[in-house]
C-alpha cells in the first residue's frame, strides 16, 4: 500500500466544479485499488479571487505537518494560477515526487510551478499540445475521472418507450449558463426556436452562474416561453434523464468538457463548438461547429446563417436520437486510473 497525496488550493471534497468531481472521484478509485490516499482540502472556491493569504498560510501548515508526520510516496497538486508554488516548494523540498495536474488549457501555467513538478498532467491531447507550446514541456494527457453513473440498467434509453418518437417538447440542456460558456450563442437559437414555434424546450442549469445573475441580464423563466433555468443538481443523472439534446457551446477554451463526454456516454446527442478540448470530449457523441465572433466580454453577435446552422445542427441530433454506450464510462474510468497510478509511481512506468 503506497501513500498518496491529492491537494489544491481549491475545494476538493465539497466542490461543484469539474476538476473537483474528477480528483474525488479519483481519490475514491485508488482507495478501491488499495492506495492509502490523503486529500488536502483548500479553502478557495474555483472563479473566485485567491486572496485569502491566512487561510493559503493554514494550508501550508498542514502540509509541512502532513510531511512531518507521515511523509507521502507521491503527490498530485491540482492548479494553475500560482496560490498552489508554495505547496509545491514545500513538495519538493521534502523530496516528494510531484505530479503537477494542469486543468485550464485558457491559463498559462506558471513557470516555477512547472519546473518544481516532475511529471505534469493534462485532460486532453489538445491540452498537451497547447502545455508544450507554452512551456517546452510534454505533458501526459489522460481523461478526467467523471462523476459517477446512477441510472438504472434499463434508463439509458431515457423515458421513450422502445419504438416510439416523441414529437415534442424536446428537451435541450445547456449547463452553467455564463458568457464564457457560450450564453451569447445559446439565447440567440432559444429565440429563433420561440419564434419559428419549434417543439423545443431550453432548459438553462445553473452553474457558477445562477439565475440571480441571468437575471442581471434580463434573462429569466418564461421569457421567452421555452425557457426555464433549473437549479445545480449533486444527481447529474437526473439532467440526463429528462435531457434530449445537450448544448456546450463554449467559448472558453475548454481542456476538455467533463458534461459533454458525460452526456455522450449516457448516448445523449450533443452540439458543441470547435474549441479546445471540446470535440475529444464529444467524439462520435454529437458534432461541433465553428464558433461565432466575440469580444473580450465574450459578447456574441450571431448571424443569420449561424443560427440556422445551429438549429438544423440541433435537429440532426435529435432525429439521430439516444444512442447507449453500456460500460464506456467503467472502461475509460479504468484507463485513467492506471494512467494516474503510472504516472504517479504507483505501477511500473
């Protein structure tokens, strides 16, 4: 049994965030596998500013003392912004061998961050790709561990019955509904969609962004009438349940895309940009088309032709309908887990 070390200074173990869904979900596996695993939380929350010096100081604390007191074989630093060096340094000092998990593809990876890792990992080959251009350094993509998979045996056909296509409403997702992640792009088809009367219901999911904050934007239920915006759900399961089509349209330059490889394992059709690590994450699930212009503020100006393409794009998915892949989600878990106790030390290289 090897002592393993998982930490950030963000939250990990009550977090929403992807990154934190996929390091409690790794931690899980290598306890399962027999890894003596330690978490150490962070107190900051992923999109906030890291300006909490006393509670950054508190973390180093108990790492120094984690190190004193039972020294781990192998660590892996989950950041990207330069709060998580300190932790790094202290890694190093104590001859920990350092596994440096680099999540924003978006972000450039701080320099002394990288030279105190020995091994650095990335969610995509996209994200290697783009690591290697900004630093010089080959990065091992491996897939995030997802969250995990509640259906029953029998749902992954959703509520249709078996020989039956539904005529509408169909239900389409777009989760964590934010400028960054292609609200710009989203708003323009739910309004072309109302007005040429298609059988579509939009269904926003909160995310860092609540319905508080769409409402800033004058973006609220009911207007227009295919419009609603739902709660964060810890059961991810149940979007999928009630969810015909998934929008992720993103803007961001996403290192991968934990919902739409979520949702394409559950054989949910999705419609996603060209951008990132996004169409990995797809792959034969759904299609991705280019992405409209934007400013800075991530303000969209959609044109005609580009909601059009957008819609029919939308009716494609939904005419090709569910399509289960039974044990995709055990099979790529599997694979990332050894990939991370490979890179860890955990198993022979």
């Amino acid at each position: 049994m090897r002592h393993l070390l998982v930490t950030s200074v963000h939250r990990i173990s009550a977090g929403q965030s992807g990154e934190a869904c996929h390091l409690r979900q790794l931690a899980a596996a290598m306890r399962a596998h027999g890894d003596r695993v330690t978490v150490l939380d962070g107190p900051m929350d992923p999109g906030t500013p890291l300006d909490d010096h006393a509670a950054l100081r508190s973390l180093g604390r108990r790492l120094d003392e984690l190190i004193g007191r039972d020294r781990p074989d192998a660590a892996l630093l989950w950041g990207h912004l330069g709060e998580e060096t300190h932790l790094a340094r202290s890694l190093r000092a104590a001859g920990v061998p350092l596994v440096l998990e680099h999540p924003a593809a978006d972000i450039p990876p701080v320099p002394e961050t990288v030279r105190l890792a020995d091994r650095v990992v990335v969610p995509s080959r996209f994200a290697r790709r783009l690591f290697a251009t900004q630093t010089g350094v080959d990065a091992q993509p491996i897939e995030p561990l997802l969250r995990p998979c509640t259906c029953a045996p029998d749902a992954a056909t959703g509520d249709r019955p078996a020989g039956r296509r539904r005529t509408g409403p169909y239900r389409i997702t777009f989760v964590n509904p934010e400028p960054a992640k292609g609200l710009g792009v989203v708003l323009p088809l739910v309004r072309a969609a109302a007005q040429a009367g298609l059988p579509f219901r939009f269904r926003f999911v909160e995310g860092r962004w609540t319905a508080a904050d769409l409402a800033r934007f004058g973006v609220v239920t009911g207007d227009p009438p295919n419009l609603e915006i739902s709660g964060y759900r810890t059961d991810v399961c149940s979007w999928y349940a009630d969810t015909d089509l998934l929008l992720a349209p993103s803007l961001w330059r996403e290192s991968f895309g934990m919902v739409a490889r979520e949702a394409a394992i559950h054989g949910i059709p999705v419609v996603a940009t060209r951008v990132g690590g996004l169409p990995e994450a797809v792959g034969d699930g759904g299609v991705c088309l280019d992405p409209p212009e934007w400013d800075d503020g991530y303000q969209v100006r959609m044109t005609g032709p580009e909601i059009r393409a957008w819609l029919e794009a939308i009716v494609a998915g939904l005419r090709r309908g569910r399509r289960p892949r039974p044990g995709l989600l055990s099979r790529t878990a599997a694979d990332s887990l050894l990939a991370y106790r490979g890179v860890l030390g955990l198993v022979p290289a």
